[in-house]
C-alpha cells in the first residue's frame, strides 16, 4: 500500500500543474476528495478519487466581508474565532461554498457599543475598511434598546433635536418607540457608552441593545451567533 500524500502533490501528478496552482485550485475550493470539497493542500489522500471541478481557476480568493449576529457577551476575539463553516446562517448559504480562507486575517470596523449585540462586521477587503472608516463620522447605525422606567415628557423630542443635559451637549439623533419598551435609535458614530447616556437623560434605563443596521447594510434575518457574507450589491 502506497505512503499518503499531499492533496497539492496528488493533483500535480494527475493535472500537470504546478505547485502553486494546485495551492491555488485546493484553496479556492476546486478540488474534490471522493467527492467531498477538500480546501487544504496540505490534506493527506492515498487510495481516494481526486477530482478538479469543471471551470476551476488557478486565483486567489477574492476578499470577503462577513456579516455576524454578535451576541452581547462575546468579546471580539471570540466572536471572530466563532466564524466558522458550520456558524453560517443556513438562510444566507445557498450559491455559497464557505473556506477556510474567508476566515483568515479578519479585521474588524465600526465596532458595536459595549455590550451591545447585533451587526458586527469582519473583513478581509482594505476597500470596505477604508469606506468605512472614511465614512464613520457620516454612517448611520440604527439600535433597538430595550429600556425600562417611564420617559420624561417630551423626551423623544429632545433626543431628535440634541440638547444640554448636566453640561454635556448631547447629539441629535432620530428616536423613535418601536413598541412600548424598546426605542429605535438612529445615530451617527455613536462614541463609546454614549447609547446609555442618551437613555438615562431622558429618564429611562438601557437593559439591552442590539444594531440592527450600519449604513445601507442590515443584519437581516440571521440567527443571534450565526453570519452571513456581504452580498456584491450591498453598500455601507
């Protein structure tokens, strides 16, 4: 019985390639191992079939940018080593093949408020971190706050408008009730802590806060601690 070999090396010998193509084929999820996707070239095979799909391209990956349904307890790091092929939203999987290379070298931009949930964005693409970061002053990110307390009168429309409180000028923002305990808040670069100073102004206590929304990208309907991938038509 022959030794194991590399994936890369086994793909070499039946397509004629070179070693870096095979890396190229294997990492953009193009080779099969008895029929199952294999992305690693390192991957032991002997006796199994190795197959090259029809249409396969010797590219690198295209960068990603996923999309995460953080929970509140999650600090970034372990919030990015939750991404993983088997944490994707089923919804959101269908026309594509998670790898191991969309899950390397995430950074992370317009991070949530401390001890928010809700939309938390990895990338890989410098292009989207720079918009973003180009962008934040300007980019609107929308929270749903579960508050408890009675609001003073006329508190919503202070919010809109901003005002002093105890010294501090607080930013207009766009408030509104989307039931009786939880406020839509509409804020520009929200700083750090300033949702719960916004909500303890108006006479109510933040219990909870997740966003929804960043720019002209939503979370959509993704379960609390799965993700999904930006689509090619989405823009922040």
């Amino acid at each position: 019985m022959s030794e194991p070999i590399r994936l890369s090396k086994r793909l070499i010998e039946q397509v004629g390639c070179s070693r870096r193509e095979a890396e190229l084929y294997i990492e953009g999820g193009w080779v099969t191992v008895d029929g199952v996707v294999v992305d690693e070239p390192q991957f032991k095979v002997d006796e199994q079939k190795v197959e090259l799909l029809a249409g396969a391209r010797a590219e690198a990956l295209e960068p990603v940018t996923l999309l995460l349904n953080q929970p509140a307890d999650q600090d970034i790091d372990s919030a990015c080593n939750s991404i993983t092929a088997a944490s994707l939203s089923e919804a959101h999987s269908e026309g594509r093949r998670p790898l191991k290379g969309h899950f390397a070298r995430l950074s992370t931009v317009a991070p949530l408020q401390e001890g928010a949930s809700g939309l938390q964005v990895f990338t890989q693409d410098w292009r989207i971190t720079r918009k973003i970061e180009s962008d934040l002053a300007k980019l609107e990110q929308e929270y749903v706050v579960e508050v408890s307390g009675e609001m003073i009168a006329h508190g919503l429309e202070r919010l809109n408008r901003g005002f002093i409180w105890k010294g501090k000028e607080l930013p207009k923002i766009k408030a509104s009730w989307q039931n009786e305990t939880r406020l839509r808040m509409v804020l520009k670069n929200p700083q750090p802590g300033l949702i719960a100073l916004l909500c303890k102004s108006v006479g109510v206590t933040p219990l909870s806060m997740r966003r929804i929304r960043l720019g002209g990208v939503p979370m959509s309907k993704v379960p609390l601690g799965q993700w999904r991938y930006l689509s090619a038509s989405e823009k922040f």
